[in-house]
C-alpha cells in the first residue's frame, strides 16, 4: 500500500486485522431504509469530498445517475448488512481505484465454501487441483445452474483493481473464490458443478462444501502455484540456473522493514556479483505493494542512469470528512497535520492541491554495486501499488517485463494517507486512500485505464496448467538460452 512518505509508517497489523475479517466473522443484520439512507450518505460524502481520482474514470453526470439510482431504486431492495454490502461494493467498483476496499461486515461463523480451486484463463474456470475426482485443467461450465460468464461478471465487483484492468480482479478471484461465491450467492451444503475434462468429456458432479480452513491447506496443491520454494515467503529469495548463468530473484512484496530489507538486498546483489551472474530475473508477480523506498532501493541496482516515479501528487480536501467515522492508520499525523505539512503551500489547481516535489528523488540513482548484466522482469496482475511502481521503473528503463498487465494504474494510482471508515448501522468498513499520484511515464500512447503493459504478453495455457509449466519464466529462460 502506498503511502505518500517513506517516514509514515502505516499500521500494518491494524491494516490486515481488518482486511482479513471477512474471513473470520459470518450473520446478518436487518437495517431499516433510515440506517441504510444515513450509511450510504456517509460513503457519498466521503467519495465527493475526499476521494482524489473520483471523477477519472467515470465522470460527475455518470455519478449523479449512479447516486440517483441507488436513493430511488436500489434502496427499496436493501434489506440487511448483507445487502447493503454487495450494493456499495457493485457502487464503489465504479471509482476503479484499487486501492479502495470495501470488508465485509461482521457475522457469526464462518460456513462451509464452495471448495474448488480455480485458475482463470481467458476468462473460463479451470480447476487448478485434482481434488474431487476432477481432473486438474478441466473448465467448470456452471455452478448450480449458473453459467461461468454470469458468475464471473456477479463476482469482479468484489476485486477492486486500478482503471480498466482486469487481470488483477481475476487474480483476486481465483484467489478467493470460495468466499466471495458465498459472499453472492449465498452458502450451501452441496454445489452441483457441470465441468468439461481436458478430453471434453461433460459431467456433472455434486461437490459437498468444506471448511475455509481445509480448503486453505490445499492452496499450495495448486499446479499454478509453480515457485513452491517461494510460497509465502516475504524476504526476497534468491537462486541460480548455472547451466544459463541466471539468477532468479523473487520479491513477492515491498511491505517489509527498510533498512533490513535494504540490507537483504545489499547481500543478494553481492552474491550475484559473486557468482558472476549474467542475467537477472525478477519476479514481482505475486508482489502487491508495500513501502515505495523498497522499490526505488530495489531498482537502483538495475538503473543505468537517474529515474523518477512522479510528476505529481494531489489531495482534494483539507480537512478529512465524516472523521467521527474514521480510523486513522499513519503514525504520527492526523490527516490535517499531514495536509499542514505536504500541501498547505502546494499549487491551488481549481479544487485540488498539486505538489510537484518528490522527497525521494535524491535517492533515484543507480546503486554504486548495480547489476550491469541483462535484466527481465516478470510481472502479472497481482502485481500493484509500489509493485507497480517498480514495474513502470523497469518499463521506462526499457527493461524487458513479461507475462501480464499490472493491476496497478500505469498513469495514475491512488493509496496515499488511506484511512478506514466504519459505517456506523451496518459496521462496513472501507479503507479510501486519499493521496492521488500521477505517475512519470515515457511512453504516453498507452491507453487511459491500463495497467503497466509487459513488452512481452506471455499467459498461461490450460496446457500450461495442467503440465504444471511456468510458462512466463520458460519464456525468459529460452530467450537466454538462445543467446
């Protein structure tokens, strides 16, 4: 998650207690239409007054009929937490800032999931285990009557993701996808699933659904899961093809402690130097984001010259709205102070705070002990926030990227000074970021909305999937090879 200086330290504990309730926590609670009223009026003034990218990517007139729709019509079909929580998140997918997260209010118990393991590929669902008697790769067509294309479409308002993207909404899905089809459509003892086998034979099979912690265990069976070594690892790992003179580095995030990390790298890159690497992989696949000093750290040693990661940041308020319903997570500050100090004397632009400098720039050289060999980078659309920062570093460079859009925005993102709202009838909470960045790019034919695009567009086939190929990696490795 992006915050606007390197000295503010989110609290990240309070960040993943909250995220991770959704998971912990199941019930429902009936609203009268005067609570939802004073909820939804609370979200609205927050999105008006204070979100900075509001109006990017859908304009005011689409807001009004969106706003309007939901007081007069959509309203009259909300009848609990429940309701009220798929209606402001099917809303607030229209901001497509992904950054913007709504959780889930609290309920009683967790229920048993729907418990496939999914891959989606173009768009389909691909069982990514052997589990159930299915075999791995085959396409589940339907789910209780409900086709693949409908229940996709019902769950992307679940992901939030930066612009257009949708690369990282499915990442998301098939991350999550047990919990989020109970979040639609409800739980349910048995699922009746018609699926077509890699030898397109139809079936259809009754599936008894398990508990959210058994189906947890089974996530590394996933055949997509291919750097095992690495699964949930968050210190950069290291390792080498000598038969290629290629060294792998994965990063899977930015969220961890500066200096330390700062010191890991000092000690990989040295044992690269070491060994006499020639070729560097990063992969940044599984990275969300973190603090932006580990990316710019992290790109130093594979810039040629000095770099930049903003042309600008913005704020639209000067004061925080609803703050009785706000919890404040930078440390330190309050969001006035933050203001005080960052934007009080920035440029005045119509209704906006402009701030051109960038306190890190200094730091955006290239590291004395820099890699000079020939660097790829993998990416995909797990890959957001200072992930993406990174990624665009790279793309800028002219560094070769690999595999698939970024989720992060590759114009503009949002994630500084991110606060949490509580819904004061329902218990929604919503973490808004209210710092707007527009990014520094070379390349200004991409297509408003875009992610980071790779130079290379490497997916993965259900043949791939089945065969357990990592087929972006394999790509990198043949191009090497031919050298």
């Amino acid at each position: 998650m992006l915050v606007t200086t390197s000295k503010m330290k989110l609290n990240y504990s309070i960040v993943l207690l909250i995220l991770f309730l959704p998971l912990t926590v199941l019930g429902q609670k009936e609203l009268t239409q005067d609570q939802i009223l004073v909820d939804y009026n609370i979200l609205k003034n927050i999105l008006e007054k204070g979100h900075p990218s509001l109006y990017d990517y859908t304009s005011k007139s689409e807001w009004d009929s969106l706003f309007t729709n939901f007081e007069k019509k959509k309203i009259r079909t909300i009848l609990n937490d429940n309701d009220l929580y798929k209606s402001i998140t099917e809303l607030t997918d229209y901001v497509r800032d992904g950054h913007l997260i709504v959780m889930r209010p609290k309920l009683d118990s967790i229920p048993k999931l729907f418990p496939l393991l999914l891959k989606i590929i173009n768009e389909k669902f691909y069982t990514d285990t052997d589990d159930f008697g299915i075999p791995v790769g085959s396409e589940v067509v339907s789910i209780d009557g409900i086709d693949r294309i409908e229940i996709r479409k019902r769950l992307l308002k679940y992901a939030p993701s930066d612009g257009f993207n949708t690369s990282k909404k499915d990442r998301q899905l098939e991350r999550e996808f047990g919990i989020l089809h109970f979040y639609e459509f409800g739980a349910k003892p048995t699922y009746q699933v018609e699926y077509k086998t890699p030898s397109n034979q139809v079936i259809t099979k009754n599936i008894e659904s398990q508990p959210f912690e058994s189906i947890g265990k089974r996530f590394a069976k996933r055949n997509s899961y291919f750097a095992k070594n690495t699964l949930g690892k968050e210190e950069p790992f290291l390792y080498f093809i000598d038969s290629l003179n290629t060294a792998v580095l994965t990063i899977n995030t930015f969220n961890l402690d500066v200096q330390k990390f700062q010191s890991t790298l000092k000690d990989i890159f040295k044992e690269i130097k070491r060994r006499k690497g020639k070729n560097l992989i990063i992969d940044i696949r599984q990275n969300e984001g973190g603090y932006p000093l580990n990316a710019i750290n992290t790109f130093s040693y594979i810039a040629s010259g000095s770099f930049r990661q903003r042309v600008s940041s913005e704020v639209i308020t000067s004061t925080l709205p609803e703050k009785r319903y706000s919890q404040n997570l930078v440390n330190g500050y309050t969001y006035e102070s933050f203001f005080k100090k960052y934007y009080e004397q920035a440029e005045k632009k119509e209704n906006k705070w402009l701030l051109t400098k960038d306190e890190n720039e200094l730091l955006m050289i290239p590291n004395k002990k820099r890699f000079e060999g020939k660097v790829y980078v993998l990416i995909e659309g797990k890959t957001f926030s200072a992930g993406s920062s990174f990624a665009l570093f790279c793309k800028n460079e002219g560094i070769v990227l690999v595999g698939e859009e970024t989720g992060g925005g590759y114009y503009t993102q949002t994630g500084g000074y991110p606060i949490i709202y509580t819904l004061p009838n329902s218990e929604i909470k919503i973490l808004i970021p209210f710092v707007k960045i527009n990014r520094f790019v070379k390349d200004k034919t991409v297509k408003k909305g875009s992610g980071i695009l790779p130079n290379k567009e490497v997916h993965l086939t259900v043949q791939d999937l089945i065969k357990g190929r990592d087929s972006q990696l394999d790509y990198v490795l043949k191009q090497i090879n031919k050298k």
